[in-house]
C-alpha cells in the first residue's frame, strides 16, 4: 500500500492506525511522499478521533524508525531523561553526569528552548566553546569514555517527526496528545535507550498547566515508550514556581554547579528523585546517590564531559571566569508580605524579553540574561529581601523586566508551596 488516504480515512472514521499504516505515513513524511495537505489531514485525523494506544505505539515506533537509530555496546546501562520544559530548570546538567558517576551511560540529545521554556543546549553553550554539534563518532567516543554526552539532534534523526512537527503548527494540531507523545519519543528512542524517566511539568510555568492534562500526558508517554520496548515511568512535577532559584542560561549554569557540588534545594530533589527512578526502572537501589554530589563526584564527570566537548577544563574551578555577569544587575523590589502566588510563565517570558530565550527558531540570545535570587512560594519578601534580581544588557531592558517580575508575583496569606513531585506514573 503506497496511498496514504485509506490510513488517513481509517483514522478519521475512527478505527485507528495499525502498523503498516503507521510505517506508511511515517517514511511518506520522511521522504516527501506524502503532500502538505495529506500531512496536515492525518494530523487533523489524529487530534479529532485519536489513534488509540497501539497506533500510538506504532506510529512512535514508525517515526523513530523513519531515520537512523543508535545501537550500543556499552558495559552498563544506556539511560536518559526527558523533561515537558519549565522555568529554572537545569536538571539535565546535574542528572547526566550524576548517572554516569553512578556507571550509567547517558547519550543525552536534546534540544533549544522555544517560547517561555529554556532549552538545554542554550544553557551550555553559555559556555565559552562548548560545542553541542558532534559527529556520531565523537557523540559515541565521548559517552562511552565519559559517560554521558549532551549533544543537538543531528538531522538523520525521526526526519518524520521534523516534518510533522511543522505540518502540526501550521495545523491547529499541537495539542494532539498522541502526536506529542510520538514526537518526544521517537527522539528519544532513536538514541537506542533501555530506559527512559520522564518529567511532566504542572502548573502555572507548565506546558500543560492542568494536572488532568499532565496527568493524560505522562500516562500516554509511559504506555508508550514501554509498548515501544524502552522502561520507562514518568514524575508529575510541580511548576507553580521556578524550579531553581535562577532563570536564564548562564545564570542556570552556575546554580547547576553549584548543585554539583552539593548545594541543597529543589533542583538537587528533584534531580535525585528522577535518578532513583532511574536507577529503579534498571533493577538497582538508589542506596548512595546523593553522597555522589556531596563528594562532587558527579561534578568532576561533568567538568569531563564539559571539556570533551570543547568547553574549558577549569569551568568547575573558575565558573565565574567562563561565565561573565551581565551589565547590569537590578533588584525587582516589593513591599513587605509573603509570596502566596506566581505567574512562572511571566517569569519566563520575561527572560525572553531580556534576550535570554527566543520567539523563533534561530534567534540569537544573550546568555548573560535572566533572574537570579528568584523568590519563592511562602517566603516573606521586603525592603530587604527582593522579589528578584534582574540580569539585563542595559538600563532600559533591565526596568522593563524588573516591571514584569513584579507583576508575576501575587503577595498575600495561605499559600504554601505543594510537594515538588505529585504524582508518579508507571507501566
């Protein structure tokens, strides 16, 4: 069968997707095949009448398989992480490397941000040299002599999902939770995972800002990505407010560092949480974990991978050397009371507004910019303890933002923070 319309009309009245025609649809997109407007029904198809759990399936399957797939022969386990995108959040720059310190192996391959989310290769390339392009032979030679690698997609990759990923915004058919589902995983199974934990974001910072949403989301991701052959399970976790105390991709570095070295807060929780998910999904005990951040074990993998691929050997030592301050450094100052509400994607928008994120793809940003000292839920705020600090490249960007964090931020009584993980989701 070479026609998609029969796969599409199957589709559309609603008897599913099998895996023929999931294969069909998924090399016709890879290869051009199959025109704009047929793209375009079968993402309309799939939003009206969904493709049920094993067109799913076979329709991740397929687009992983429309490129290259990687295939490892390495003496431990090939793990990874994926996350849904908040504000503060640079777990992968802590759980990677904690991994591999652990005897994992972590072949990360991930992506910009886009809109108000940061993105993990915009963080690292805040430093100085880093290179995020690898050929497939130094993405292989620095996981396996490292343990982990945190590279860009190359474009031999799901090329089926980078096709449909544009027909979907030119659609109306982003919120499709069958082709989200397919597009972060075909990704992610190309890498050659055995195992895969997921960190679906809730709340105000949240792609999906529903817990109901979030909730059918990681559900979707978890049956699929384990009906796929990879384990997996999903965390729902809070994004009511930024994870970290920093936003913005420099400032996000040097508060993963410190992380690294042991410093306490929700992003070492949460990084140690996804670990023992991890650890747990590979048949091990998470018995030990943390002491590999408090002895910077895990650090001085990171230093390692930071330096395999380009970036300078002496980051862990001199942080502040390779990742200079912006301009200009304000506070964002609030009369006295207690943080009882924040608008995260305000937060995150501001740093876009800064220079630090982009609206369209390719987009140069300043990865000097964003917000450090960010307040959180419950704590009391004054003359003396800011909502924030600004990080802006002049004195007019900087008042800019120091009015939309204060606009993000609600005072008032009763608010306390919820638990850093709702809800986890296993097969």
């Amino acid at each position: 069968m070479t026609d998609p319309r029969p796969v599409i009309a199957a589709i559309r009245d609603g008897r599913g997707l099998d895996g023929p025609g999931a294969a069909l649809i998924a090399q016709g997109l890879a290869n051009g095949s199959i025109s704009d407007a047929q793209a375009g029904a079968f993402a309309m198809a799939v939003l009206l009448k969904g493709t049920g759990v094993q067109g799913r399936v076979a329709l991740t399957r397929a687009m992983r398989d429309s490129g290259h797939v990687l295939h490892w022969d390495l003496p431990g386990p090939v793990v990874d992480k994926h996350s849904t995108g908040g504000i503060g959040d640079a777990v992968s720059l802590v759980l990677a490397p904690l991994l591999a310190a652990r005897g994992m192996f972590v072949p990360m391959i991930s992506g910009r941000g886009l809109g108000h989310t940061g993105g993990t290769l915009d963080k690292l390339e805040a430093i100085p040299g880093y290179r995020c392009d690898q050929s497939e032979d130094d993405f292989r030679r620095i996981t396996r002599s490292v343990g982990c690698a945190i590279v860009a997609a190359s474009g031999d990759f799901a090329p089926a999902d980078r096709r449909l990923y544009a027909i979907r915004d030119e659609s109306a058919t982003v919120e499709s939770i069958d082709l989200i589902t397919a597009s972060i995983l075909s990704k992610k199974l190309a890498a050659g995972l055995q195992a895969l934990v997921l960190d679906v974001k809730a709340g105000s910072g949240a792609f999906l800002r529903k817990a109901e949403s979030s909730q059918r989301l990681a559900q979707a991701l978890v049956e699929t990505a384990n009906g796929a052959g990879c384990a997996t399970s999903a965390l729902i976790t809070d994004m009511d407010q930024p994870l970290a105390r920093s936003a913005g991709n420099a400032l996000e570095v040097a508060e993963a560092i410190r992380v690294l070295r042991g410093e306490p807060g929700a992003l070492r929780d949460l990084t140690l949480a996804l670990g023992s998910e991890v650890l747990r999904l590979v048949g091990q005990g998470d018995a030990g974990l943390a002491d590999l951040l408090d002895v910077c074990a895990a650090a001085e993998i990171f230093g390692r991978m930071v330096a395999a691929q380009g970036g300078p050997a002496d980051l862990l030592d001199r942080p502040d050397a390779h990742l200079p301050p912006a301009p200009v450094i304000r506070p964002v100052p609030t009369p006295e009371g207690k943080v009882a509400q924040i608008d995260v994607t305000a937060l995150g928008h501001a740093v876009v507004a800064l220079g630090g994120g982009r609206v369209r793809a390719g987009e140069a940003i300043d990865p000097r910019v964003g917000l450090s000292m960010l307040a959180k839920l419950g704590e009391e705020v004054g003359p003396g303890r800011p909502l924030a600090l600004v990080h802006a490249a002049d004195d007019t960007a900087a008042e800019v933002a120091i009015a939309a964090v204060a606009a993000a931020y609600r005072l008032g009584e009763g608010a306390e923070p919820g638990p850093l993980v709702r809800e986890r989701i296993a097969p």
